[in-house]
C-alpha cells in the first residue's frame, strides 16, 4: 500500500511530463481528463467545460437527431425478448454483455452505454466454462464488468463486480469508488477464476470531491464459474489519497495465473503494471499470491536497469535507467517461468528515427526475482492522431487513420506487446506487437519515419497515401527467452502473422496471442483488408495461425465491418475504443473477443416528452462527421484456428 505523503505537492494527469502523457493509457486518461483539463466548477457546465465534459471528456453531441425508431423498429440491443437480456447475434458472432442499451443524454454518449477494452478466458480443465470481462459503462461510469458462459460461448448472462468500495485505510472502515477498468480475467487449475480490476476516484476534474485514491483489486469467482464474486476484493496495489496530494498514478495492471499442473508455482497470481511517479518516471513493477488472491507479495521492480536505455529524458533513474515504460504482459510457461513483456521508450533515436522497443525479464522462482531485461524486437509505434487526421482530431493521442481524404478514424490507439509459451516446448517463446514500419510497409513504398509531432508522437510520410500500413509482428525465442529472433530485432525482418494479399497495404492493430494445446499458435486482431475498411476506417477482426511460426494463414472472424465508434466524442469522431482486446484458446478452437460497434444508438427525439400527451420517443442520430451514431458491445466468437493458405 502507499499511503499520501504528508505534504506532497498535487499530482495527477495535468502534471504528467510528455513522455508520460504518451504512455498513459486510454481508460486512465479518459476518466481522468487530459493535461488541459481545469477543475470545473460545475460539472457538466459553464465556461470552463466548453471543451472538455465534466469528467475530461468532450462534451461533443451528434449533429441532428432523428428519424424516430418506431416501436417495433427498436434494435436488439434496447429491446429484451426471450429470457429477458437483450441478446444478441451478428451470424456467428454472439454479444457476450447482456445488458440493454441505455438512453444517455445525447453529449454524454457512451457514459451509460459503451463497453470496451474486452479480455476474455477459457477454463483450460473444462472447456465449457468462459469468463469475459471489459470497461463497462452501463451504470454511468466506467466498471469493471463481467460475463460468464457455461456452453463454450454460445450464450451468456452478466455478472456483477462487487467493486463500489473495498476495505478503508486506518481509521475508515471504507474506501468508496467512483470508477474502474483495465480489466483481465483467468482461471487456475482447480476451477476458480479471477477477475483484475483498477479501482480510482477522479478528483476535482469532475467534483468537489479532492479525494484521488486509486487500487488494483483482485475478484475470485470460487468453483461457480464466474457467475459472482468475493466481497470485497483483495488489493495487490493501492495509494489512499483522500487529499488528492499523491504522488503516484498507478496505470494499466494485467494478470496471468500458471495454471500449470506441473509447475512448481501452480495456480500462482500475478499482476503486473505501470507506476507515473512525480519525478517523471514510468517503472513496471510485479506482485503475486500463493493462496488464490487471498494476500499478495510486496512489490517487485520488472524493468530493471540495462544498457538498452541510455534515453532518459532528463527524468530521474532511481531504478536504473529504464525509466519510461508501459503496457506490461505477465504469461507463464508449463515449467513455471514467468515473463514479462512490455514497451519501452528510453531507446536512443537518431535523426528521424522514432522506433522504440519491446523487452522481456523472466523470473524462475515465482516472481520473487526477475532477469535483467532483454530485447524482443524494436518497434514502430502508430502515428500522431492530429497531423494527420485535422488539428484537433483528438490531440495527444496516436491513432489508425485511414487511407485517403477520410478523417473518421480518430479513436486512441498504440502498439503494445503480447505474449505466450509453447505448451508442447517450454523453450519456445513469442511475442507478438504492432509496428508501423515492417516488410510491408518499409522504406521502399514510401513509408518513412519522420521523427516526432509536437505532442511526442510519432510522425511519417506516406500515412494518408497508401505508403504504410501497420503490421502484427511475431518476435521467437527457442531458448527461453534468454534472446530472440536469431540476431536481427529490426521490425524491417520480422517475421509478420498477417501474410495475406490484402494485409500487405492494409493495418491490422490491437493483437493478442495464445498457443493451443498442441502447439499451434493463434492471433487476433482489428483488420482493415476487407472491403472499403481502409479507406472508409472501419474495422474488422481476424484471426491468424501457424504450426511453424513462419507460414500463417488468416481467416474473418467478424460477418460484417465495423464502423468507427462514434461514443465518447470529438468534433471529428469516437475519441475512445479502449486499448486492447483478448483472446482465449483451447485445444484448436480459439475465442477472441473485441468491442464491437454495429449497433445503433438511440436518444430521445427532442421534440418529445414536453408535456401531457407527450410520451417519449427514441430517435437514432447523425454525428458531426457524418456517421450513424452507434453502441460498443462486447462480441465474441468460436473459430478453428486457421493454418497457412499456401
């Protein structure tokens, strides 16, 4: 636990340095406002919110509201039928939350609706049992949501996260919460799943309320297969700070537990994450459980100091000088190592360069100690959201924008790293990432690395003209982990999962990667090589898969494209789609699940419900760039892991 310092000066997302901005992530910066955000003095209005909403997010509504939706025109996802949930299947893709469509106020779109950030598990013992979970809005804010499925993900029914407060600090006997997300999920070997939620309170960005205090927490579902959860979770990371004088943001925690029957750590926790401190730094740190999630480790450093680093921004290196770091991924092999790979950014750079690096540490003894880090690849982060997309577009931020005059695709989104072990070579190691420069889209067609925008991200040429498009990239190691992908870690030479025609000149972004039980390994992803995707940004899924590691095939997932969200808006579109999606395999069947944006959204039509013998009606929307406004809904599906075409 950290508690608040007595007398330390305020920190919070307006005192981030540049770096930091960069690294924190979408949910976090969502709920917390970004560095240009004042206090308001009344939520939701006056002056001081003309750009930004009561919570740091713009206060954006569609253009016109309108046709009226008539009664029985009502789409699935308000209207319940059958046992009541508002189901819902897009052919073969089944929505896995069942909660029905609130009507929010049209410039708070998506506060009571969206659902996002999507991770998802299989019991590994019994394949019949699934756990979901996402970024759940439903109640108005941001939750850490959940869902179950008792038939291999043919349907599925809600549950509830008891996480409106945990146990207090000292005296308090509770700490309430006003928001939470950056869910993942996972299932030991005896039948119990657990759920990892970040738990924060915003401060005075929305309220007269100081209090900033925020907590990773961990939920065990105990032998009913993630239909309830322990009251109240068990904290693996928490800063009490009812004063809003801390000095810490904790960010971006993922767990993983071995689920191995022959390791010597079985049915281990671990989490890992992100830690902004008030001296600019951004070290990845680890903690674990040996009885279920009942109590957890003292904190252990991931991202040690290495050579690899020799950037350090002018921020202090109290932990060495791998101080800017983010989006950790913990994943064990069947022997019970445990690895860690994450995102660096203290690469040295040189002229126009902007690549940065994924590195990797191992611990053999439970999490206790870890290896200094190695490298797994460089990478190419995405590129800088306004320069490319209009001043404005969503200012800060990285996205995917599409090809040509369109301007839609405004949504944050960055590369971040995933990875996972043979189960049949315990040496055997990948990790799998995104980069915007790869055997595709390299120096050759035009796509070059241009250095950085003012706000810190990435710049190219050749973005909006077909030049470069975004890769998912496998990085191997055969000896675990100790180096990888023989002696080249240029992203220009690694070996790429989406090897279709299409994929060549099209983006495929926010991947996950797990092995079946024979060995075979499987990828998911957003992918923009079907129909006019690249050009119009809308988006699909796919999922890729290889016995080699060499040859992969791909096959659609997704029955229909996906338009860009239009929820949480900016003037030029849906400005948050989360960070990453999931994905859970067994045997040869793989279920990846995503945030999915076929479905309408409704409003009340403006000139109803004025009066006596007024009723209210439902209208759908335009929004200010044109689109239908719509819903994210957590989908999923059952698909064969593909194999090589050729």
């Amino acid at each position: 636990m950290t508690p608040s310092p007595a007398g330390a000066a305020p920190f919070n997302v307006k005192h981030l340095n540049k770096i930091q901005s960069r690294l924190i992530s979408g949910e976090l910066l969502a709920e917390l406002g970004d560095a240009g955000v004042r206090g308001n003095l009344v939520p939701g209005g006056g002056d001081e919110d003309q750009d930004h909403g009561a919570d740091g997010a713009a206060n954006t509504p569609p253009d016109s509201i309108g046709p009226t939706v008539g009664r029985g025109g009502l789409p699935d996802t308000y209207a319940p039928a059958g046992s009541g949930a508002c189901s819902e299947r897009l052919g073969s893709n089944v929505k896995v939350n069942q909660n029905c469509l609130n009507v929010s106020d049209p410039d708070l779109q998506g506060r009571g609706q969206a659902n996002n950030e999507s991770f998802i598990s299989q019991d590994p013992f019994n394949r019949n049992h699934i756990i979901a979970s996402d970024n759940d809005y439903v109640r108005g804010d941001g939750t850490c949501g959940a869902a179950y499925s008792l038939d291999r993900g043919r349907t599925w029914n809600d549950s509830t996260v008891p996480n409106s407060f945990t146990r207090g600090q000292g005296a308090n006997a509770r700490q309430y919460w006003q928001a939470g997300g950056d869910t993942s999920v996972a299932w030991d070997t005896r039948g119990n799943a657990y759920l990892s939620c970040q738990l924060f309170n915003r401060g005075t960005v929305a309220s007269s309320d100081p209090d900033q205090s925020s907590s990773f927490v961990v939920f065990r579902s105990t032998g009913n297969n993630g239909a309830s959860w322990n009251f109240p979770g068990r904290y693996t990371a928490a800063s009490f700070d009812p004063a809003g004088a801390a000095g810490v943001l904790e960010d971006k925690e993922l767990m993983t537990v071995d689920a191995s029957l022959s390791s010597p750590f079985r049915d281990r926790v671990y989490i890992t994450w992100t830690e902004f401190a008030a001296d600019g730094t951004a070290y990845i740190y680890e903690t674990h459980s040996s009885d279920y999630g009942e109590t957890f480790s003292p904190r252990v450093l991931v991202s040690s100091d290495s050579a690899m680093c020799p950037t350090t921004f002018g921020v202090p290196t109290p932990q060495g000088r791998c101080n800017e770091n983010q989006y950790s991924d913990p994943f064990t092999g069947p022997d019970g190592a445990l690895y860690v790979a994450w995102s660096n950014f203290n690469n040295a750079v040189t002229g126009t360069d902007n690549r940065n690096q994924v590195l990797l540490a191992k611990s053999t003894d439970g999490g206790t100690t870890f290896s200094a880090p190695v490298k797994v690849s460089d990478y190419y982060d995405l590129p800088d959201c306004d320069t490319y997309q209009g001043d404005g577009a969503d200012p800060g931020r990285a996205c995917v924008p599409e090809k040509g005059t369109s301007t839609k695709s405004v949504f944050r989104a960055t590369n971040y790293p995933s990875g996972a072990v043979n189960p049949t070579r315990p040496n055997q190691v990948v990790v799998t990432f995104g980069s915007y420069i790869n055997r595709h889209s390299n120096e050759s067609r035009g796509c070059t690395p241009a250095g950085f925008a003012d706000s810190g991200q990435d710049a190219y040429t050749g973005v909006k003209t077909g030049g470069c498009n975004n890769d998912i990239l496998a990085s191997v190691s055969d000896n675990g982990g100790a180096s990888f992908t023989g002696t080249t870690t240029d992203p220009r030479a690694q070996t790429s999962v989406t090897q279709e025609r299409r994929q060549g000149d099209t983006d495929q972004f926010w991947q996950w990667v797990a092995f079946s039980s024979s060995g075979t390994l499987a990828v998911d992803y957003y992918d923009r090589q079907y129909g006019s995707d690249e050009t119009t940004g809308y988006s699909d899924i796919s999922l890729s898969g290889s016995r080699d590691l060499a040859r992969f095939g791909a096959d659609r997932v997704t029955t229909s494209s996906m338009p860009p969200p239009t929820q949480f808006p900016g003037p030029n579109g849906g400005q948050f789609y989360g960070d990453y999606t999931g994905l859970t395999v067994t045997n040869e069947e793989a279920h990846p699940v995503w945030s999915d944006t076929r479905a309408v959204d409704v409003f009340l039509c403006p000139d109803s419900a004025t009066g006596a013998g007024d009723p209210p009606r439902l209208c759908t929307a335009t929004e200010t760039n044109g689109l239908h406004a719509n819903d994210q809904e957590m989908f999923t599906d059952s698909v064969r892991i593909p194999k090589a075409h050729r």
